[in-house]
C-alpha cells in the first residue's frame, strides 16, 4: 500500500480555467513535497475538466474530480471525503501559496504539537492591484472564538487542518450558499484553538464579479443564519453562548433596518421570528 501524504492539498473550482492554473501550479511547485492534491471541478462548463482532468491525473500525487455542480461546500467536502492526507490544506482556486507555505506549516506542526488548526498571513490583491488590510484584519491566535463571531478571520486558503477535527466538527454546511467558512469556523472555534503561523505564505485575489461578495451582497443574513444554527446546537457553555447571542442581536439589528428600508418584509418577519425564539429560549435557559 502507497504511503499517506502529510498534507492534502484541496481546490474547489468552477468556471476559473483561466486562473485554476496559477493555483494548482502554486501546490505542484512546493518545496515541501509529501503531499497530494486534489482538484474539484464543482460542474464547470468552461472546458475546464479538458484542459485539466488528463494532464492532472498523469501526476503521481493529483487527482482531478469532476461532480455535478452543487456549490463551493460540496466540492471541498468531496476532496475532504478522497483526502488520504494527515492534514488538510484548502487553496481556492484564484488563491496561490507560496513556495514554502507547506514546509513552513509542517514544521510550525511538529513544534506545535498541542495545535491542530493553523493559519498564516496572507496578502490580497484587487483586480491587480494590493489591497492595504485593516487593522481589524490583524489575525488571531489562540481560543479566537469571540473574534471568530465578529468576522470570518480564518481564511480557507491559509488554514491547515488536522484531518481528524472533520470527524468531530461535521464538513461544510452545503445548505449555506455563501458564509459557509464563517459557519465552519464558529463551529471549529468553540471547541479548538488555532495557532497563526506569523508569515505570509497565501496570495489572495478578488474584486470579480463571480465572487460570492459579489453574488450575495447582504452577506450578513448568512452569518445571523449561521449564529442562531450554532446557538440552537446546545453546544455553547455559556460566556460562548452569551458572546454569540450578542453578536446575533447586533448583526440582526443592522440586517433588519436595512431590510424594512428595502421593503424586504418576508425577510424581516424571518429574522423577526428567530430573535423571538432566542429571546424565549434565553429566558428560560
């Protein structure tokens, strides 16, 4: 039986045969090189599975899937459900690491062995041009979860993860159709702590119009959905419990005014009936 990899490498991708290239390219070219990669072609209609699937599958350690198209969730659950890997690493396909990124990882790993979550730093860019980040931006290290609430400060393209937390945690929520990493997070965050690897080892690029900001643009409906899923599980102790109730009333606040000013009264009344169900549930908790 071939030896497992260390790290397995996953891209979900669809429609992107133009920059699917620099990504898998990226991984192909580590300097670090007990690893396998794994590309999921989430349905593409752009012959991308031509171009791709004949000289991927030719590499010792690639593999090329092609599914029906089911959404971002799906595809890296798919390459999560193939991975052989100890560790899994998540590279969307407009992303690209860097050279060192997994060797830096792997022994950020073996130093760390407390750690079964890490993140690095990373860059973005926008239509070709640096993105200055935030100070809001700056990653955490640690028990995160309260930053976790606040925004999505892990990105999939800088995580590595232990392939055994997927066990306990559960895949991506394929119900979500955007804020599925935000989602997943807060899951993860509740229970583990994630170390940051203080280097940039991920390029990031946006601004297109295929991007899921782009696609949903009130992505906070996502989040409150994803908050109230996560405080219905009755897996939070309470300081968690309470840290996301509040998020959820602040989030939900901000949603609803702009709901009602847009008209949106289906829209209104749903989250109406979720912040009744909560505040009920907290006066009885």
């Amino acid at each position: 039986m071939a030896k497992k990899p260390y790290f397995s490498v996953i891209i979900p991708t669809y429609n992107r045969r133009s920059f699917l290239p620099i990504a898998v390219n990226s991984v192909l070219e580590q300097a670090f090189s007990d690893f396998e990669l794994i590309v999921v072609d989430d349905g593409s209609t752009d012959n991308t599975a031509e171009l791709f699937k004949p000289a991927l599958n030719k590499q010792k350690y690639a593999k090329y899937i092609y599914q029906k198209h089911r959404g971002v969730s799906s595809a890296r659950n798919k390459g999560i459900k193939e991975a052989r890997g100890e560790y899994i690493a998540f590279l969307d396909s407009d992303d690209r690491f860097c050279r060192d990124k997994l060797e830096v990882a792997y022994a950020y790993i073996q130093n760390n062995p407390d750690y079964k979550i890490f993140h690095t730093d990373e860059v973005w860019y926008r239509s070709g041009s640096l993105l200055p980040q935030k100070n809001y931006h700056q990653k955490p290290s640690g028990f995160i979860f309260e930053q976790a609430l606040k925004l999505c400060c892990v990105s999939p393209s800088t995580a590595v993860i232990k392939k055994e937390i997927f066990d306990d945690i559960g895949l991506f929520d394929e119900e979500f159709l955007a804020c599925e990493d935000y989602d997943f997070w807060l899951r993860v965050t509740a229970k583990y702590p994630v170390y940051l690897i203080p280097k940039i080892l991920t390029i990031k690029e946006g601004g297109r119009a295929d991007q899921q900001s782009k696609k949903y643009p009130a992505m906070d409906r996502f989040r409150i959905n994803a908050i109230y899923k996560l405080l219905s599980s009755n897996t939070l102790n309470k300081e968690q419990y309470a840290l996301a109730y509040e998020e959820f009333k602040n989030k939900y606040s901000i949603y609803i005014q702009g709901a009602k000013k847009r008209g949106k009264t289906k829209h209104v009344k749903h989250y109406q009936d979720l912040i009744s169900k909560l505040t009920n549930y907290a006066r009885t908790a």
